[in-house]
C-alpha cells in the first residue's frame, strides 16, 4: 500500500530484493543527502506541498485570465516536458476528453501550424501559455512570435489601430518562464508587454520532473480540475515524497521500482518495457518515455499503451530469445467492460511473468481517469524510480555518483539546442 486510500498498489515477481535490503539506507541517504540542495535539480521532491500554498492564487488568476478575453480555449505553447508533462496530466485526470478546451502546439513546420490554426478557427477565440524555462525555446519562439502577430492582424481587421491591436493581442498571453527576468528573454516579454500573471517554472525542476509545476497545475485549473481534487492529487504526491525517503523497503515502492529496473541492467538486460493500458494513458507513454529515455541514457526502454501495443510487439516481447523485462500499469476497471478487461490483463500478467521479471501497477480511477489521489502518487513515483535507479546501480556495482545525478540532466539535448542558436525565428505565415 502507498497511499492512505491505497490509490496505487504495486507487486513484483522476478527480481530477488534481499539482495539489496542491507544498501536500502544507502540508497535514500544518498537520495536525501542530494534533494534539498541548490544545483541538483530535485527540487521536484517537495514541489507539491509547495504548491498547496499557491492554489488560491492559480484559481484567481486561472478566472481573471479567462475574463479578460472571453477566450474558451487554452493553447499551450511548448515542447519537451514543458507539453508532455500537461498532456499526461490531462489525460490522467480524465480532463480535455474532447479536445475543447486545451489545444497544444510545439511544432515548427508549416503543415503542423495550418492544423492548429484549423482547430483553433478564430486565433482571438484561444489564450496562449507560452512555457520555456529558458524563455528563448526554438520551438516555442517560433510559435509564438507567427500566432503574436496574427492576434495583431485579427484585431486590426476589426478597426483597431496598431496600438490599440498590440495591447488586444497582450491580454491573451500569459508566461511560464524563469522568474529572473535577466535569465529569460520571455519574461522580459512577458512584462515589457503587460501580460497577466507570474507564472514560473520552479529552480531545479527540469522539464520531464514539472508535472506539479505552474504551467501543468494552471492547465488542469483551466480544463476543469476543483480546488478540492487539486488538493487530493498534490497531498497524495507530496504523500509519495515522504514514503520515498523511507529506508523501510516495505512501504518505499518508488525504490523497489528502481531497484526493478537496476536490477534487470545489472543482470545484462540493456531493454525493458512499461506498459499503460486504457485511452487515459495516450499521452503518459511519452511523458514517460522522455522521463526514462533522457534519465537512464545508456539503456532503452519502451514505453506504450495497451492492447495496440500486442499487436506490433507480442512477437518481439515474448520471443524466448530477446531478454527483456516489464512492467503494467492498469486502471481498476469498474464499467461495464471489466470482465473483459480482466481477462486481458491476466493474460498479459502470465505472459510477462513466464518471460521475463515483472511489475503490475494497479491505480484506482474515477469517472474518465484515475483519482486526484492516484494520479498525484503514480506521477510521483515514476519521478521517483528513475532517480533511483540510476543510484541503485552505482552503488552495486562501487561506481561514484557524479555531483549532479546524470538522471535529472540532459546534455546531449543541450548539444542539439547549441546547433538552433542563431536559427532564424520570424513571424511568418502571417494572416491570410
């Protein structure tokens, strides 16, 4: 059991844990020794408790923003975990099923830009949340200095000036940014511009660890999210934390996760596979995989949503040949297609169980998603497990930890964005 409510229940087979019971206590004191400190990127671990304190404030501005334009869509500017971390969110908490009232857009193509603009219809119809850490973005720069000038052209067309069309346009913008105005250049934007709000990307939380951070918490506000489950998905989370920190094996299942995976890479296993069944996970896969794939550098794990998944990786999953390892996470079912749904998951549960090491994730849900109180834990844990992989295989093996964990940075990312810089961003495509 993890959560009060036992919103998320775990089992294992396959991975012999007494062999890292005696390093438990060296695994969360180096987990500790490193969570509160500046410069190490886990300032994620307290996050949710911290934004308990800054829910009134969200809601306000979530109304004022809304009022401001008459706007009824929120398009949310930004790529990597700044879209996938909300995208997730969203899906989990049963919100924006129909797509009416979140629309994203993190592309820079032409193709991709007339699609948004087709679903948006009327650009002056939707609100923007431009979120880049570094307020500089390639991608989202991009996007928003073309929809920045639309907005413009939009309300000239109605016979405002170009003043008057630039102050109109401003009121649909808000920003996710650094709150250091000399580190980014959207803040600086932001309130050269008189856009509403101070929304703000947290110190030492990097992108693929923000799912409790301003740009996702103000998106499930606007989608529809109560204050009342808010409070039950962030106290569940910040729940996590405390269980995590644990040294007692028993009750710390975002340790047990990471040993899981550490285990399988010591064991020779450089591929492992997560599993997510049900439409709600569509957009955790790649949350997830960014989480993993940009953590754990050196060992590739697919991560895909079920029952589509059997059906273009069974044979490679279960061919006796390929050593892989899995783990499934699985919505309680209580509709009108549970027994069927049960029969499918124990039939994956025997085959993954004869094949290879296995985890079974169960999570507790609530009309179209999980519960406030599951979707807060799981989201935690998966945070959790990552880090804690990458410690639990330097420790076995004598490795010394780097100062700041390999798992929470991105440096080959870094090199890709050095090759953007001085990349051409221009407002075109104007309007038509």
């Amino acid at each position: 059991m993890l959560t009060k409510n036992s919103s998320v229940k775990t089992t294992f087979s396959g991975v012999d844990f007494s062999k890292y019971s005696s390093k438990t206590s060296e695994f969360v004191k180096e987990f500790s020794r490193r969570a509160n400190q500046k410069g190490h990127f886990l300032n994620w671990v307290n996050l949710p408790q911290e934004q308990l304190k800054r829910l009134d404030d969200l809601y306000s501005m979530v109304e004022t923003f809304k009022k401001q334009t008459g706007a009824s869509k929120l398009s949310v500017m930004g790529i990597g975990g700044s879209k996938h971390t909300v995208e997730h969110m969203l899906g989990i908490n049963g919100l924006n099923v129909r797509h009416d009232s979140v629309e994203f857009y993190s592309d820079v193509d032409s193709i991709s830009l007339e699609r948004f603009l087709y679903r948006l219809g009327d650009v002056t119809s939707s609100n923007f949340m431009i979120a880049s850490k570094s307020g500089s973005t390639f991608e989202t720069k991009d996007g928003f200095l073309r929809v920045q000038q639309m907005l413009v052209d939009a309300y000239k067309s109605k016979g405002q000036s170009e003043e008057e069309a630039k102050k109109s346009a401003s009121k649909h913008f808000i920003a996710v940014t650094d709150a250091n105005s000399e580190k980014s250049e959207l803040r600086r934007t932001s309130i050269s511009e008189g856009w509403i709000g101070d929304l703000f990307i947290h110190d030492d939380v990097g992108g693929r660890f923000s799912a409790f951070d301003d740009h996702a918490l103000f998106t499930l506000i606007w989608a529809g999210l109560s204050k009342e489950d808010m409070t039950k998905l962030l106290n569940a989370a910040q729940e996590v934390s405390s269980l995590s920190l644990s040294e007692d094996l028993e009750t710390n299942d975002a340790l047990k996760e990471g040993i899981f995976w550490a285990d399988a890479k010591l064991n020779g296993i450089s591929a492992s596979v997560h599993q997510y069944m049900g439409s709600m996970f569509e957009n955790t896969v790649y949350w997830h995989a960014q989480m993993q794939n940009e953590s754990v550098k050196d060992t590739l794990k697919q991560v895909a949503k079920v029952p589509d998944a059997m059906h273009h990786s069974a044979e490679a999953h279960f061919n006796p040949a390929n050593k892989l390892v899995f783990a499934l996470t699985v919505p309680v079912d209580k509709g009108v297609c549970s027994e069927n749904a049960d029969a499918y998951i124990g039939a994956l549960t025997k085959s993954y169980e004869i094949t290879g090491a296995f985890f079974r994730e169960d999570v507790e849900t609530s009309k179209m998603g999980l519960t406030p109180a599951a979707a807060g834990a799981m989201t935690q844990l998966r945070a959790f497990a990552t880090v804690y992989q990458e410690i639990v295989e330097a420790v076995m093996t004598g490795k010394e930890l780097p100062e700041v964990l390999d798992s929470v940075l991105q440096p080959h990312v870094e090199f890709y964005k050095k090759n953007l810089k001085g990349g051409v961003v221009v407002p075109g495509r104007i309007s038509k």
